[in-house]
C-alpha cells in the first residue's frame, strides 16, 4: 500500500503541478517557438479542472486507506501518464514523451504489487 501511495501522489502532483503551471506560466509548458494565447491558457484550466480534483480525490483515498479506490484511481492516473507520453511523441519531444512513460510505468508496477498484495490478503 505504502509504494502505490507514493508512487500516485508523486502521479497526481506532477499532473497537477504541470496544469496549474500552464495557468500560472504558460511559456514554461509551451514549446519555446509559441507565443501564449488565450487558447492555451483556456486548455490549461481544462487540464487544471481534470487533473486538480483527480489530485485532491486519490489524496483522500490514500489518507482513508482505500485500497480499492487506490487500485482504480492509480490505474486511472496510470492511464492518464500513458496518454500524455503518447502526446509527447506525438510532438516529437523526447522530453515530453520520456517523463510521463516512465511515470506511468512505475505506477502500473507498484498498482501491481498492491493489487497481488490483497489478493494474497484475501485468498
């Protein structure tokens, strides 16, 4: 429970934090050729207003212990890492590609050691 915990905070933060900086500082997320525009800062409060409460409901879990809302929530971030990396490569930005695949690889391998953890638990 303990790695899956971490492993999703550190998910949900990073996502989080990626959004609200493209609110706060858009030229930080946006490839250094692009001029912000009202565009890109209405798609960061559409980042912001997925990513914020999928923060704030995984936290809770992890605080509450639910190990069943953790396995479906991490799975979801999981998911979430994944698609992103596929933007990055998209962009053709290794930068943007690497980090979120190997976040979501992480999150998939600890999800798995928490879901073969209470199935031991169980059975």
């Amino acid at each position: 429970m303990r790695i899956a915990s971490l492993m999703t905070t550190i998910n949900v933060l990073v996502a989080s934090g990626f959004s609200i900086a493209g609110l706060v500082s858009p030229k930080s997320i946006l490839p250094a050729s692009y001029v912000p525009t009202e565009a890109s800062f209405i798609f960061a409060m559409y980042a912001a207003a997925r990513t914020i409460p999928l923060a704030f409901i995984t936290l809770t879990a992890i605080y509450r212990r639910s190990e069943s809302a953790l396995l479906m929530l991490g799975t979801l971030a999981g998911f979430i890492q994944l698609l992103d990396g596929g933007v990055g490569l998209l962009q053709h930005d290794l930068g943007k590609s690497i980090g979120p695949l190997v976040i979501a690889a992480l999150q998939f391998s600890a999800l798995y050691l928490l879901h073969r953890s209470v199935r031991s638990s169980v059975g």
